[in-house]
C-alpha cells in the first residue's frame, strides 16, 4: 500500500492544487488522456462499422490505455526513486499524483454556484452549474439548480477525489495514472447515445466496476463528517444509503448522493432532464427537495469534512506503517 504517497499527493493538492499557470502552458494530464480519447473514437468509432466491430474497437482502446498509463506510471516512478531519496522521491510523485485529484477544483466548481445564485440570481446560478452537470441549466429553477450542484459535488467526491486516492493507495502512480485514464474514457464515450453505444461499453462497465470501492468508502466518509457538522445526521445518512442507493440508475452515484441526501435532511436526484429526454430516476432520501444556495453550503461544509476524514484516515494507515 502507498499510503505515504497518497497523503503527500492529499496534502499537495489541498495547498496548491494544480496551478494555472501549467493548465495555459502545458495543459492538463486529464487534458492530454482526453485528446487521445478523442482521436481513437474519430478514428476508431465510424458511423458505418458494425456494432460488434465498434465494440472490440472500444475494449481495446481501454486495454491499450491501461496499458499505456500502466507503462508512464512505472517508468516515472523508477526514474523518480533513482535520482532521489527515499521522502524526496515521495514528496515528488505525490507532487505528480496530486494533479489527478480534484479537491480544490471540486469545492471551487460548485462553491461559485451558490456564488452565482447569491450574487447574480436564477441566471448567475445556471450558467455555473452548466460547468458541471450535464442537464439543460435553462430548465432548472433555484431549486433544481442547488440540487444539481449538490448531486455532482457528492457523485465527483467518490469519482473525483476518494476514487483516485484509493487507486494511488493501491497501486500508486501506475495505479491513480490507470484509474484517470479509465474514468475519463468513460466520461468521454461511456454514454448510451447511437454513437457510443458499442464503442464506450467497456469503458462504462469497466467504469463502474473501478468505481465500486469508492462510492461505498464515499458514503462513509460523508456520514463520519456529519457527526461534526451541524444539523447533519451521521445515523440518517447510514440509513438513507441502506435504503435508497440500490435504487439509482447508476450502481456507484447512489451511495454518496443517499448519503449526502440523508446526512443533510434532503431529497436528491429523482426526475430531470438530459438533452432535452426526462430521465424518472428514484429519489435518494426524504426531505426537502426545495432547496436554495444555503443548501448548497451546507453541502460544502460536510464535504470539506469528509475530505478532512479521508486525510485523517490515510494518516493514521502510515503511522501504522511506521510502527
């Protein structure tokens, strides 16, 4: 397990994230996986291939992208471990690591839609959540606006920040470098429109599948943190996710949304619209499903906390690795 690593990579992120200046000059590494998976589906996803040709196409696209990340992750980390010591080596892949977590980026996101919803009403809060969900914004009032930030500031903690960690404790560069690669493919093509249909189903089912330990750890962490918040409920949560994540479209977002969702009293997910298509999914919890841009802070406390939780847990796993 790497978990001296990972909280290096924790700590990083959380001081500096990924400065702006390299995103201008350089890009980003979720930028660089993204234009590769782009190329593959012009090149490798035509309209006139048959569906099973487009589908093997798509499984060895994410063969060769694990592959790939498998091969960078390997040689940067033995060219970092032969130029430097031991805690130097550490403090400069989890610099490398640290750019493939999302705390700081995640917070911000959905920090500036209640910003938006405070300071420039129903339309400053939907341009700021059409930077983070997919549904149409002009089709959201106030309280479809708070809701969509608060489902994707729960479903990206599990996806965003707790899964890559995960991964990097398990596998380390090679291992968070995998995970990305992966989960952006899915991002990127993983959708049940005509077009990826074939071409994203191994980069959805393989997806969910890296997803699994996450969302479940996901859930824990924002129930631990509501222990401290307060009006939030740590036992409502636990029994929110018992009851209502099975029921969610997705096999992974129902754990941190039930969570958040029973944690703070609300009701989330439940029908909206996509492209124009109502989607009738199930609500997660039972409370309020009228909410506004306070609701939106309560849900930034407790994932801040929860982020605070997942730290102190990676924490106490390397002092026991130094006992």
């Amino acid at each position: 397990m790497f978990v001296s690593l990972a909280l290096a990579a924790l700590l990083i992120e959380a001081a500096v994230g990924y400065p702006q200046m390299l995103v201008q000059r350089i890009g980003h590494p979720v930028m660089w996986m993204g234009a590769l998976i782009a190329w593959a589906d012009r090149h490798w996803n035509g309209a006139g291939d048959s569906f099973a040709a487009r589908r093997a196409r798509g499984l060895r696209l994410v063969m060769l992208l694990a592959a790939g990340m498998l091969a960078v992750g390997l040689g940067a980390t033995w060219i970092v471990q032969a130029v430097a010591g031991e805690w130097a080596a550490t403090i400069i892949l989890g610099g490398l690591a640290s750019s493939l977590l999302a705390q700081r980026s995640l917070d911000a996101h959905v920090a500036a839609v209640a910003d938006g919803l405070e300071n420039e009403g129903l339309d400053g809060g939907r341009r700021a959540v059409a930077m983070i969900v997919g549904r149409d914004p002009e089709r959201l009032d106030e309280s479809g606006v708070s809701r969509a930030a608060i489902e994707s500031l729960a479903e990206n903690f599990s996806d965003g920040v707790v899964a890559p960690l995960f991964w990097l404790v398990m596998g380390g560069l090679p291992g968070i470098l995998i995970y990305k690669a992966l989960n952006t493919a899915d991002s990127m093509i993983g959708h049940l429109s005509e077009r990826h249909r074939a071409f994203g189903w191994a980069a959805a089912r393989l997806d969910d599948l890296i997803n699994l330990p996450a969302s479940r750890l996901s859930a824990l962490w924002i129930a631990a943190a509501a222990c401290i918040v307060p009006a939030a409920s740590s036992a409502s949560a636990l029994q929110i996710v018992a009851r209502d994540a099975a029921r969610h479209r997705s096999p992974n977002a129902g754990w941190p949304e039930a969570a958040m969702a029973g944690a703070l009293g609300l009701r989330l997910a439940g029908p909206r619209v996509y492209d124009g298509h109502l989607v009738t999914d199930a609500w997660m919890g039972d409370g309020r499903a009228d909410l506004d841009a306070s609701d939106i802070r309560r849900a930034l406390r407790l994932y801040r906390l929860a982020c605070v939780v997942q730290a102190l847990v990676v924490a106490a796993l390397v002092v026991v690795r130094m006992v």
